[in-house]
C-alpha cells in the first residue's frame, strides 16, 4: 500500500473515532428507537456459536451484542470487545458485562493469528475505510474453519441511505453491492459465502479457508 493511501486510511479513522466519541452516549436510545436491537437478537439467535467459542466483537460500540454473544459462549467462552471509539468502550464497560475491551482499528488487529473462532462485525463493514486489509486481518485471527459474521439491522439500501443522509465523514461509508462484496471476501482466502441482503436486515456468512 502506498504511503497516500495509508495516510488517507488513517486520516479517515481519526475522524471516524471523533463522530462515534460524539455520538456514544446517545448510542444506546438510537438503537432502541429504531428497533434494531430486537433485530440483533433475532441475527445472534439464527447463528450456531457453540459454547467455549472465542468471539471478537469488531466495532462492538456500547456493547449491544454483549448480553446476546454471551448467552451463547457460556461461562467457558471468551468475548473480546474491540472498537475505536474510547467513548464507546467507556459506555460498553459500564454495563459490567465480562468482557475483555481493547481500543483498536479492524485494519490492524492486535491479536496473534488464529485466535478466534468467531469474528462478528455488526454495523462497523461500511466504515472500513480498506475493506479488503480488514478481511484479510480478520481471515489472519480467525481459527481455521472460523467464521465471520457481517450484520445490519437494517438492509443494504438503507444503511447506506442513512450515511449518506448523515453526510459528513461516514457519506461515503457504505455497504458494496452483492458482487463486489464476494469478490472482496474471496480475495482475503474466505469461503463459503452468504450474502442476505432482506428488508429489515442485512447479513453475511463466510468461513476461513484453512
């Protein structure tokens, strides 16, 4: 990667880390005003974690998925909550849940390889200002036959729709079309993709290639 194009990434994350440190403390209420939380539980319901499973919760914010992930790995599991936003992970520790929180970006993973079974990217995919260096990152920490989970509760069109509205640093952040998605999880050695893009919801599927 050239030194413009890590520079741009990172200019990008600096300011996506200044509008979620802005927007943490009423996180929470926008969720349950939309409704989205009921349908994130529905999304982790639907999705065979075992228990014992280690799971890394990309872009975890105030930790909505906590209660619903932990319900799954058990008491033998393990959750590691990452996100860029301090202010987020601050709102996620108040919660008391008993999860491991780290301050960090999707693009640089601070974890040695294999370390996941699970790696779960709710509403964070769009932001990824290098979506292909954050699937190859995730593909590096993911056990083998480990999967990656990619979740909205809303569909393709809208959330796209709504960061355009928003405007600002996340206008340009959005989910790409079916193909290109594909393309980009195939490139970074993961397989045996789904892509569910439906009207309340929007999911992907896709296990690491050992």
């Amino acid at each position: 990667m050239s030194c413009k194009a890590i520079s741009r990434s990172q200019f990008h994350i600096v300011n996506l880390r200044d509008y979620f440190d802005q927007i943490a403390a009423q996180w929470d209420g926008i969720l349950e005003e939309k409704m989205m939380t009921a349908r994130l539980r529905e999304i982790v319901a639907g999705l065979s974690i075992e228990p014992r499973a280690a799971v890394l919760d990309v872009g975890c914010g105030t930790g909505v998925l906590f209660p619903m992930l932990l319900e799954k790995v058990g008491r033998d599991g393990h959750i590691v909550a990452l996100d860029i936003s301090s202010k987020m992970l601050k709102h996620a520790k108040i919660k008391g849940h008993p999860v491991t929180h780290i301050q960090g970006d999707a693009q640089w993973l601070p974890f040695p390889a294999k370390t996941f079974d699970w790696v779960v990217c709710n509403a964070v995919f769009p932001h990824f200002s290098d979506k292909l260096g954050a699937l190859r990152e995730i593909h590096r920490v993911l056990k083998d036959g480990g999967r990656l989970v990619i979740c909205h509760a809303n569909n393709r069109e809208a959330v796209n729709e709504i960061h355009q509205t928003i405007g600002g640093v996340v206008a340009r952040d959005t989910i790409p079309p079916e193909e290109e998605t594909r393309r980009l999880l195939r490139e970074a050695r993961l397989d045996k993709i789904i892509v569910r893009n439906e009207p309340d919801r929007y999911l992907v599927l896709a296990h690491r290639q050992t």
